[in-house]
C-alpha cells in the first residue's frame, strides 16, 4: 500500500531548509521570523513533497507539519500560471486561518497568494476574494463544498491536496465530505496527508485515493504535545526561586525540573531541598551509581522532586512525571519538546510550564514559532504584571527598517519582548 515508510524514532541533526532544496526566497522569509532549521517531520517530508510523490505523515500537533507542505507546495506553485493549484482541506475555522497565516508568511517574496475558506463569516465577501485568483485555498469542508456548488470555486486546475489533521475530520463527520472533495479533484494530482493517528477510515482513504504514498511516522514520545497542557510565565530571572517554590507547594505528583547547567542543577536542588522538599538531581558531572540512585529515590516516591540538565530529556529511563518545568528555557526549540514530552506519556496527560526571564525572551519566542499548540500565559493569572520593552517599539518591522506584509490586521514580526512590573530587588 506505501511506496516508503520512514520511522522518526531518534533526534537527527537539524538541517537548514536550504539544504533540503527550498529556494533562497523562501527560506529567507522564514528566516525573517526566526525559523532556521527544520524538524524532523519537515525534514523527512519535504524532498518527497518537491519529487511530486504522495506523503502521508503522521505528526501531533505542534510538530512543525504545516511548514512541511506548505514551503514545497509554495515552490512547486510559484512556477505555475496563477489559478488554483493548491487545496488544503482542515477541520476548523482556527486552523484554517492559522495556516493560511503561515503560508502568508513563506509565501511574502513570492507572489503566491492564499485565502482561507470557513463558515461563520460572510460567504459573499470570500466570493469576492476568491475572483482574485488565489492560487492557494485553505479551507473548511462544508464551506468549501458549498462555494463550489454555487460555481465559485473551478478545481479542474488543482495539482496538489492536502487533507490536514486529517484524523479530526473523522472525528467531526466530515468522512463523507471528504471522500467528496477527493472525487472531485483531478486523479493526477499531488495528494498530502497529515494526521496524528491512522484509524481504519483513514487507511481505506490511502488504499482509494493515494498513489503508492511515503509514510513518515514521527515517534510517540518525540515530539508528541497534544495532551500537555502547556503554559509559562514570565518573570525575574531574580526571583525565579521564589515562584519556582510557590508554584511547588500547589503540586502534588512527580515533578521534573530542567535547568541548563550541571552548577544550576546541583544549586537549584539544594536550595529546594533547604525549604523542604523531597528533591534529587542528576547531570552529566554525577557517576552512573549516582544517576540510577536519583533515579531509583524518584521512581519509588523517595523523591517528588528531580531537578536535571537536559540529559534526562532523552534517553533514560524516567517514569511518568505529572509535571515538567524548565526553570531555563532551552535554546534549541526541539530539546523544549524533548523536555516536556516526558510527562504525557503512554496516552496519559500532563503539564509543561516554562519560567521565561527577559534574558530567555527571545529563545522562548523561537520555541512558540515552532509549535501549534496555544501556550497560556499565567501572568495575569497569577498578578504579575508585564510590559513591552520600550527598546522594542519597531517590532513590526524587517531587520532592513521596511514594514512587514499582513495577512489581516495582523503583522508578522517579531512578537514584542516583556519586562515585569511590581518585581522588587530580593
């Protein structure tokens, strides 16, 4: 039934898009927004997206997919005459605009345009953005059928198809209005599939309208977020320990601390320690008897608490833990995913917070540009007021001082960086 299937169990050396045969013109505007290297999923995907060979990649939310089809497709359809080449076909109003977004935003040095499709908002009006031929339709399935049997929407020029969170539609009914939209479509397209599990229904899809596709599997515990309950807060990097031990003293399961240093981690498990937790700490500077007995005091409930470097994020055996917290944010946006992949685990779910210091803003921007997942903000939350940094008042501008383009009324920048009001000197 797969032409090839590739298992992504292990972390591979991120590669920049370039050289995966992304044109310079594209690469560049993601770059603009800070996104450099690609993720597995993108990785594995796009040479086969720009062979013209089917793809079925099976990733959760917050893997980086969308870039995986959308920066080949934006290649492929630069070259073509401007009609429709291109339909994406997802399960909600929100993620139908929050891909055409991300396609705007690749797309800004090309000349590709895209329009997103969903009910609730005026049909008349996406009839009349649909007469500027848009080259790339992001769209919901009830609304998309209902344009095209009023005789909007021709798909007789379509090359490529992507079902999107494909297993969702399922899930909301849209089996038969899917099986519609693929019927439709002209046979010798491209088709793309996304989904984070592959049920029967999804299978039989394949089998019908799939031409020998590549499977590309992402591994469960590598970048899986979907059951995480994700939030961070910004603050002081001064008084960290202080909302560090407060935040503790409301949690009952196993917590996992991640800091970046061997120092940081002894230090930080110590003063916990001094104000009466259960704590352990493990890091590359322990012996291996001494890793496996912090392990072991954690397992058996000796320990709430295990405060590590990131050598504990991949590749040791560390049972399930409720709760992930990273006292530093990491630099690189796919050792965060590690990070916190190690609670929700086994189809359980979890909670990943983040402690974010103006000096880590920037980094922890980087990590919300490669994930899809909505990451709350528990400042407000919590009374902890923030506000832009006033070095920071062009924002929305490229590094060259030209305003950005816009989808909307939103402008893609630069998101402003924060500093904490009410924080005194301890």
């Amino acid at each position: 039934m797969y032409g090839t299937i590739l298992f992504l169990n292990k972390v591979k050396i991120m590669v920049k898009f370039s050289e995966l045969g992304i044109d310079k013109n594209i690469a560049e505007a993601i770059e603009e927004d800070g996104i450099v290297e690609a993720f597995p999923i993108q990785e594995s995907a796009i040479p086969h997206i720009l062979h013209g060979e089917d793809v079925i990649g099976q990733a959760h939310t917050g893997t980086g997919k969308t870039y995986a089809f959308a920066l080949p497709l934006i290649q492929k359809i630069e070259k073509y005459p401007v009609e429709l080449s291109a339909l994406i076909i997802v399960p909600t109003r929100e993620l139908a605009f929050q891909v055409t977004e991300e396609i705007h935003k690749a797309a800004m040095n090309t000349n590709v345009k895209v329009i997103p499709i969903y009910g609730g908002v005026s049909i008349e009006r996406q009839i009349s953005w649909l007469r500027l031929n848009q080259q790339i339709i992001v769209a919901t399935p009830g609304r998309f059928l209902d344009l095209y049997r009023k005789g909007v929407i021709d798909v007789s020029t379509v090359k490529h198809i992507v079902l999107d969170e494909a297993d969702k539609m399922f899930d909301m009914g849209f089996k038969k209005d899917m099986e519609i939209i693929l019927e439709m479509v002209p046979k010798n397209r491209q088709t793309l599939m996304f989904s984070a599990t592959m049920p029967e229904d999804i299978i039989r899809i394949t089998e019908k309208h799939m031409k020998h596709p590549v499977k590309i599997l992402i591994d469960m515990d590598e970048l899986s977020a979907e059951l995480i309950d994700q939030t961070y807060l910004v603050v002081d990097r001064r008084r960290k320990l202080e909302h560090l031990e407060e935040i503790l003293k409301t949690i009952r399961g196993k917590v996992l601390i991640f800091c970046a240093t061997k120092h940081r981690t002894s230090r930080l498990s110590r003063e916990l320690y001094m104000r009466g937790f259960k704590t352990s700490d493990i890091h590359g500077g322990h012996s291996q008897s001494q890793r496996e007995g912090a392990i072991r005091r954690f397992k058996e409930g000796v320990s709430q608490i295990l405060v590590a470097t990131d050598i504990a994020a991949r590749g040791i055996d560390i049972p399930q833990v409720e709760h992930v917290i990273n006292f530093d944010v990491p630099m690189d946006p796919l050792m965060y995913f590690n990070r916190i992949g190690r609670t929700a685990r086994a189809g359980e779910s979890g909670k990943a917070l983040t402690l974010v210091s103006q000096e880590e803003y920037d980094d922890f921007q980087n990590i919300l540009k490669h994930t899809e997942v909505f990451i709350k903000q528990l400042n407000e939350q919590m009374g902890i007021k923030v506000e832009p940094f006033e070095k920071h008042e062009r924002i929305w501008q490229n590094r060259g001082g030209k305003p950005r383009k816009s989808f909307g009324s939103r402008p893609f920048g630069r998101r402003p960086r924060w500093k904490v009001r009410g924080d005194k000197k301890p």
